[in-house]
C-alpha cells in the first residue's frame, strides 16, 4: 500500500473548496498543493502536515505528531500524524487547517 486512500478522499472534502488546489504523487504518497504550495499529504496510513519551521517543536507536542522521517533523516517543518490523530473528521480538519494557513503564508509561485 502506497498512502490510504480513504484518509486522501477525506482530505480531498476537507480542501474541496479550496481554490487552486492540485494533486501530485511524491514521497511514494500523494500531497496536496494549494497554488503550488505543498500544505499535506498521505504517506502510507499518516498524515503528512507541513508546518513550517517556527511551529515544528510545538507540533510535535501534539498526541500522535512526529518527526516526517522516512529517509533517515527528518524533514523539518513537516510531521506525520499517525491514524489514531485523525480518526475523526474533526481532528482531521483541524490538522488541515493548520497545514493551509502555513502554505497561505509562503511566497506565491
């Protein structure tokens, strides 16, 4: 299994009305790019969630965050979010959200 397929199909509700919003296969998952901007993405059965540098530490904080370290070596400014830190579609949203509001501040494209 490459990314959960069912987690990006509620992603997908979540950003539906999302303007300028494109799909690309990357990191073996699937992202989600807001006007070229990566915002999150499914990589096996996580969440992937781009909060920038400034906001890392205190992610990781949170119940199910971790460092996005497929490699070896952690991406920073991303986390994984594992199952159990989205089950809902509450918690799910909230995690999208913060990932938006990230991408909306990076320079346009």
């Amino acid at each position: 299994m490459a990314y959960d397929e069912k987690l990006a199909d509620r992603i997908r509700k979540v950003l539906a009305r999302r303007k300028g919003l494109t799909e690309k296969k990357m990191f073996g998952g699937v992202a989600f790019l807001l006007d070229g901007k990566m915002c999150c993405g499914v990589l096996n059965d996580n969440l992937v969630v781009r909060v920038g540098s400034e906001r890392y530490e205190k992610t990781l904080a949170a119940p199910h965050a971790r460092p996005m370290d497929f490699t070896g070596r952690p991406l920073k400014g991303f986390v994984f979010v594992g199952p159990g830190g989205c089950r809902t579609d509450k918690a799910l949203a909230k995690w999208v959200k913060q990932a938006v509001d990230f991408a909306m501040t990076l320079p346009r494209k």
